[in-house]
C-alpha cells in the first residue's frame, strides 16, 4: 500500500507539472468549470483506490484537488470486487464502505467502473449522492472483446437509481462506430436518457471506434437520425456529467 501512495503522489505531481504552463486550471469545485473563458478545467480523477489503505487518506487526496476515485482497475485491491477476478470481499469491503462514506462527506464523485454487480450494489446501499460508472456498455454478447467489463441492464439501473451516470464506452466491444450509436441506445434504453454520458478511456481503450474527440458531432449526427432531439444530446454530450458533478463536487 506503501507503494500505491507513493506511485500516486508521483503522478499526481507530474499531471500538476503539465497543468502548470498549459492554459489550464485544476477545478476543485464545480463552479470551477466555468470559471476560467480560456482555459480548460482539469478534474482530477484516479482510475483505481489501490493506493488507499484507509479511508482518511482521502482528506490528503481531497486536498490534492482529487474529486473523483474509481474504486477498481485492472488488479484486486482493498476496497470491492472487480468483475474480472474471482470476489475477494463479497462485494464492497468494510474498508470499500468507508471510502464511499468520506468520499460523499468530502464531495468526492465514485466511480464505479470495472466492479462487479454486488460491489456497485453495495455502494448504491451505501451512497447518499449519485455515483458514476464511468466507462461501460450494455452486454449484448460474449463473444466480443473485452466483454466481462460489460453490465447488464439491472448494473446499469442501480447506477442511474442513485441519480448517476454511466459512460457509454467506444471499446472495441463496437464492432464500428455505427454500432457503439446504436449501444448508447441500449444503455440508454435501459437506464434512461439522464443517465448515460460517454466514456471514452481516451488514450487508454482497447482498439476504440471512436479515438478523436472531433468524431462528437459525427456521433451527435449518428443519433439524431436515431431519434434523439437537441436537449437529449447535449444531456448525453456533456450535460448529464455536469449535473452530477455540481450536485457532489462542493
């Protein structure tokens, strides 16, 4: 766990060293994504808590200007089950528990992306704001790459009964760019328009069928012509995200 803190502050401290000459600012607020015209407003997030082996190491990371934490990765750690691996905790660890309470009390978005369907139902047990699942699609298959990080609709529903949102996920789980239109559908369908967002895992995804942010409006194009008005599409281009961050992020 040593090690985890240590690998933290070191990324930590170069993500800050980039930031710093760059027209850019660390929000640690939500007002503090628009507060700059100009510059772009980094949220700070960890993709994993494999570093925290208590829950007060949050107040650190909270002061570090951290606002969102995903429980798991890619290896077992301390707080929940992944559903990758065999369970370890039977879901969220007592530690896992505590780290979702202080998160709440802190104003600290949880991200539940890549834990297994008893760890997201144990935080919605415990969450008192809405959650995320960041990076994610509705399975429809699993004969596809990388499909044990798919949900079913039932995930996706404790997610959006907390008031969340989940990242509809442009992996190579899409056969093209015209079927991940039609998962966002899905997901859409399953857990309703307020609660789906995009996940891209930008530079980090698996042979992705979208890797450009300049693909949105060809993506935005996709799905009016699915049915999706203007108001739908800014909720699920950005819209949704921002609601949950202003209603956790203080």
């Amino acid at each position: 766990q040593g090690e985890g803190w240590t690998e933290y502050k070191r990324q930590l401290a170069q993500l800050k060293e980039l930031a710093g000459p760059a027209p850019m600012h660390i929000a640690t607020r939500a007002k503090d994504l628009h507060a700059k015209p100009g510059s772009v407003a980094v949220l700070i997030t960890c993709e994993g808590g494999d570093q925290l082996d208590a829950a007060d190491r949050l107040d650190e990371m909270h002061a570090d200007g951290v606002r969102v934490v995903q429980l798991v990765h890619y290896a077992p750690n301390a707080l929940g089950d992944l559903q990758t691996h065999a369970a370890e905790h039977g879901g969220l660890s007592a530690l896992g528990k505590d780290v979702v309470g202080r998160m709440n009390r802190l104003g600290m978005i949880v991200d539940v992306a890549h834990a297994s369907y008893e760890t997201v139902k144990a935080v919605a047990d415990k969450a008192t704001v809405p959650f995320i699942l960041s990076h994610s699609l509705i399975n429809i298959g699993n004969d596809r790459p990388i499909s044990a990080r798919t949900i079913s609709v039932e995930h996706a529903r404790l997610v959006a009964a907390s008031g969340g949102v989940i990242g509809a996920w442009p992996s190579a789980y899409n056969k093209n760019f015209a079927e991940y239109a039609d998962n966002i559908m899905r997901l859409a369908d399953a857990a309703g328009i307020d609660h789906v967002g995009l996940g891209t895992d930008m530079d980090s995804n698996f042979k992705p069928v979208m890797d450009r942010y300049a693909q949105l409006p060809d993506l935005c194009e996709a799905l009016a012509k699915k049915g999706l008005g203007r108001k739908d599409l800014e909720k699920l281009a950005g819209g949704n995200a921002m609601r949950v961050i202003h209603q956790v992020v203080r």
